[in-house]
C-alpha cells in the first residue's frame, strides 16, 4: 500500500461497464511529509475521498479485494482516508 494525495477526479463517459459508478480519482504518491514521488496515478475510489485527502491505495491485484471491485479492471484503489501520519 502508498500514501497518496488527490489532487483531482477523472471522468470516463466511455468505460469498461464493470466501472460504471466507481468514481475515478487522480492522485500523486507522496512520502509521509508530501512530497510528490509519483505523479498523477489513477484510483477507483472505495471511501469517498476527495480532492486535497491523504489517502492509502492498494495496487496490482490486491487492488481488487474490495467486494464492489472483484471483477473491475483496476490497478489502484483508494482503500482508506488517512486522519494522521506520524513519524519518528
């Protein structure tokens, strides 16, 4: 799993049916002070999360274990909203 920024939505009007009502998130992955490592990743959101939300996502096929995600064609799913990261 990384932690992630939203840094905004995208829209598919012409998608994989399996994708229908899934919201489409664009995050960059960013280490645990926010500095962008990885820019501009897409996510199937499963939490609600929004634009400016630290979020965890899960990649590869670990991304599919959510139940509404099983069949999907997904890469990266937002797994969790982060409230806090602390470091030592």
């Amino acid at each position: 799993m990384r932690v992630a920024q939203v840094i905004g939505t995208a829209i598919a009007t012409v998608k994989d049916a399996r994708l229908t009502g899934g919201t489409l998130l664009v995050v960059n992955i960013v280490d645990g002070k926010g500095k962008v490592l990885e820019p501009a990743h897409v996510a199937v959101d499963t939490c609600g999360a929004g634009v400016g939300d630290t979020v965890l996502i899960a990649q590869g096929s670990a991304a599919r274990l959510p139940a509404a995600l099983a069949t999907a064609p997904v890469d990266a799913a937002v797994v969790a909203i982060i409230d806090q990261i602390t470091l030592s």
